[in-house]
C-alpha cells in the first residue's frame, strides 16, 4: 500500500525516488498520483519527506487536482540552463534535474526512479545526471523487486472496490458479448450476419471495443477472442478473419482498465457455439475441475507459488503434461495460474517460476487464477479465469461473478 512507500525506502535504503512521465498510462505516475492529463511530470519524493510534483505549465490545472504539493517546472529558467550546458539539451536537462533535487535537499545518496519514458533520452538524461552529481547514486530495479511493486502488490479497500467495479463492468461486457453471438443465425456451421455474410472474429472484437468504450473504461492492451487452433496459442489475440464456427473453442480473454490507465479486471470463458465435441468438452471438464480445486485450496498469507504446484499436480494426475516438467512445453499446461493485478495488467504477487517468498497472498493482494489447457495441433484451447482479492479480515473474494458454462446455444 501507499502507506509501506517510506518504511520500504527505508528498508532498500534509498534517500528519494524520482518518478517521471505522463500521468496517464503510467503505473507508477497513476499511483502517486491518481492520474490526470498530464503529457509529462516529474515527482520527487524524499525518504520521509513530502511528494513534490513537477509539471508544465499548460497543465497546472491537472497538476493541482492531485493534491500534491506542485511546483511549475518553469521556475528552473531553461534558458539559462542551456547555456550553463554549451547548448547541450541533455545536459541542460540533468542541471535541472539537478536543481529540482536539490530544491527538497537532496544532495547525493541513492535515488531510485521509475516511470515511463523514451529509453534512449532517459538513458542519456539520467547517465548525464550521474556526472553533474557524482555523490547521488541512481538505483534502478526490475520485475516483481521493484519498490513500487512491492507497495503496489497490496491494496486499500477503496482499490480494491475501483477493481471490483471494474469487474462489473467487465463481466457485462463479456454478457453482451455472449448476447450477441447469440443472436446470430447459422448457415452451413457457422454465424452468419442479417446480410447472409459470415461473422468475423474481427468484428465481434470491434463490437467489444464498442462495448468498453459506452460503459466509459479503456483497452489498451488489446482483448484474446482466439478460436480453434489460435485458441490452442495463450496469448493468440485471435485472426480477424476467423469465422465463427459451431463446435470450436474459444478463449475469450478480457482485461480493460479505467480510463486513463487506472485499475484492471482481467476475466477469461472457453466458449462453443451450438455444442461441444467430445474432446472439446472433457478438455474444459478437466480445466474447471482443476480452477474449481485450486479456489477451494486459497488460503490468505499463503505463498502463491504453492497454487501454482498444486496446479501442476493436478493437471499432470489428469495425464497433461506442465511447464514443470519442461519450461519450454508449447502443449498441455504452459504458464502460471496466476498474477496478481492493479495499475499493471501483470504485478506482484507472481506464482510462476520467478515468484520469491514475497509473493504471498497477503490481506489486501488482488490476483487471477487461471488454469488452462492448449493443444495447437488438435486445434483446440481451454482457460478460465477469475480475479479474487483477500480482504483485511482474510476472506477471500471472487470480485465478479459469471457463468462457466462452455456451450452458448445458437439458432439453428
């Protein structure tokens, strides 16, 4: 949580952190922040000091909605600072840096930074800071140990309400979805459209990103409706000009975020049109079988790594082979069950083979469970997922509820 920022300074031992970048589609910014049109910003924040923002001008307005306390980059006269660099804008860049760091007396010590940015000119920035201050030392981190992760990896009560909002208005998105499918005739085994053309995947996801856009939230990342041997492929967006044909399946996989890029929901169904083939239907029997033991083994403060395992025993007594076996497996089980999910579509608590005794199902940890089967070859795929949060008094919470039904009848 926000709260853990300083006493996770401390423990990482660093002075301050600088957090750059716009205000929207950033995580770490968003954070901080709660967002806001802001092109660009800098904010510092000292160990057990306060946040200072850094905007532009043209966006004092949006700066001073965060309730930071602000200051307007142009009081560093730019102008003078070129010319303190021969001209040189990276090097102007890193004085006013400089400057700025200096202003809530932050002289040398380590400083960790995090945001979004082009890397090449942040690169040169940042190298040409570490010159023109050579006591501050400049701590970059990565994946699930960065600072910000790890405050991130546990929400208040009011995150966690924004994603179970989200999940509402996930879960109807994927209902509307299933309406309209439905509502399609078929012609010689597939969906055809008033026209008497065939129905696309193409389509249908643009219809989805109609969906997302009239209930107000954002898809940055895209949406998985991927059938037959695509859904066989886990991160197989799916082929646009895929028709909509009886029989196979189709992982349908949806993570939007508030607008501005806030928090995410991430839900995944298997569905068939009409029926279910044998083989298609005892694939999602073993799925579910494996999501319905794995849910029912949650437990609060439990390493997530331990589902993970778990998953994999279950899934190799049903005769699937695991990425546990073989980390290079394209067949049978092949990713982890799970993430956990906030600012970032993926962010600690991880389960997967990079997960560290961190990695727990804490009070206030928002995660997916998401078991799946693949078989490319047969032409076939099975994944369902949920997103749960453990609540302060260590319930754990399934944020959205919907059918698990594979079949969706059709007309005709």
């Amino acid at each position: 949580m926000k709260t853990d920022l300083h006493p996770l300074m401390r423990q990482r031992s660093l002075d301050a952190i600088l957090v750059t970048g716009p205000g929207q589609h950033n995580p770490a910014m968003f954070y901080l922040t709660g967002g806001g049109h802001m092109t660009h910003a800098d904010l510092i924040l000292p160990r057990d000091g306060e946040a200072v923002l850094y905007y532009r001008p043209m966006e004092r307005d949006e700066a001073a909605a965060t309730g930071l306390k602000t200051k307007n980059i142009v009081d560093f006269d730019w102008k003078a600072l070129l010319k303190q660099a021969d001209g040189d804008a990276v090097l102007a860049t890193a004085l006013r840096y400089k400057a700025m760091l200096e202003a809530q007396g932050i002289t040398g010590g380590r400083l960790g930074i995090y945001g979004q940015g082009e890397v090449g000119e942040r690169f040169a920035v940042f190298s040409a800071l570490q010159r023109v201050m050579p006591g501050l030392e400049i701590v970059g981190e990565s994946g699930s140990d960065s600072l910000m992760l790890a405050a991130m990896m546990t929400k208040d009560e009011a995150e966690i309400g924004r994603i179970r909002a989200m999940g509402k208005i996930t879960t109807a998105v994927v209902g509307k979805t299933a309406d309209f499918l439905t509502g399609h005739k078929v012609r010689d085994g597939v969906l055809v459209k008033p026209d008497g053309e065939p129905l696309t995947v193409g389509e249908v996801k643009r219809k989805i990103n109609l969906f997302l856009a009239e209930a107000g939230v954002e898809n940055p990342h895209g949406t998985i409706f991927a059938i037959g041997r695509d859904a066989g492929v886990p991160h197989s967006t799916g082929t646009p000009a895929d028709l909509l044909e009886l029989g196979k399946t189709i992982v349908f996989d949806i993570f939007p975020c508030e607008a501005g890029g806030g928090y995410h929901y991430d839900f995944t169904r298997t569905w068939c049109l009409g029926y279910a083939p044998d083989e298609a239907q005892a694939l999602y029997e073993d799925v579910l079988a494996v999501y319905r033991q794995v849910v029912d083994a949650l437990q609060p403060n439990a390493p997530f790594k331990d589902f993970q395992n778990l998953t994999c025993d279950l899934f190799e007594a049903q005769g699937h082979a695991t990425i546990r076996q073989d980390t290079g497996i394209q067949e049978g089980y092949v990713h982890s069950v799970g993430h956990g999910l906030g600012l970032n579509l993926h962010e600690s608590p991880f389960a997967g083979s990079g997960a560290s005794e961190q990695d727990v199902l804490a009070p206030g940890a928002v995660f997916t469970i998401e078991p799946g089967l693949y078989y490319p070859s047969r032409g076939m795929g099975c994944r369902i997922e949920d997103t749960f949060a453990v609540l302060p008094d260590g319930k754990i919470e399934r944020l959205a509820e919907f059918p698990r039904g594979l079949v969706l009848p059709v007309e005709g």
